[in-house]
C-alpha cells in the first residue's frame, strides 16, 4: 500500500512540472509575438436600463425637477430637486454629465438623458 501511495505522488509531481514548463513556454512565445489578449466591451444594449433599479426609486427621471441654473463665468451650477448640483456631481442614482444655458445632462449608468428648464 505504502508503494502505491508513493507511485501516485510521483504522478503527480510529474504532473505538475510538466504543466508549469509548458505554461512558461506558453507565456514566452505570446510575449515575443504581437498576440496580446485585450478586454473587448460588450455591445449588448438591449435592456435600455438596470435590470436591478427599483422603478419609482429617486434615479427615475420622472421624479427630477430642473428648477433653475446658475452661472458664474465658466462655473455653471443647476438647481435639480430643490438641490444644488455641478457637473460631476450625484443627484440620487443619475451624474451630472452637463450643464447648459437652459439644460441638464443625466446620465444614469446606461444612457444620458436631458432635464430642460421649462420658462
């Protein structure tokens, strides 16, 4: 019994060295050629929103008010909910992509969408 323990640890020992020498050959024959693995973003939109998002929940742009915009020069603030917001700035699950003279750019995770200053 105690021989064919020992066999089975020879086994894989073997195994092992084996399947460390091939994936250093591996890895040395993709650095000297122009192989590179490179992440690929997926193209699936289908979905048009989070699967996850509670409808209703304060991401929803129906529930966003733009009441008003405030300029200084080249700082531009907007006043979202009775919030004062800049870009770049969160308001519940949508960022402030942009502020224009008379509109906000959202963005919610998958799309932008615009709030217009209704006069």
């Amino acid at each position: 019994m105690p021989n064919k323990k020992l066999i089975i640890l020879i086994i894989l020992g073997i195994a092992a060295v084996i399947s460390l020498i091939y994936g250093l050959a591996i890895s040395a024959v993709t650095e000297n050629t122009s192989f590179k693995r490179r992440a690929v973003r997926t193209k699936f939109t289908s979905w048009k929103r989070s699967p996850f998002a509670i409808k209703g929940a304060a991401g929803d742009i129906s529930q966003l008010v733009l009441n008003g915009i405030l300029s200084s020069g080249d700082d531009m603030k907007a006043i979202i909910n009775n919030t004062v917001v800049d870009k770049g700035s969160k308001i519940g699950d949508n960022t402030v992509v942009d502020i224009k003279k008379d509109s906000v750019i959202l963005n919610d995770g998958t799309k932008d969408f615009e709030l217009k200053l209704e006069r």
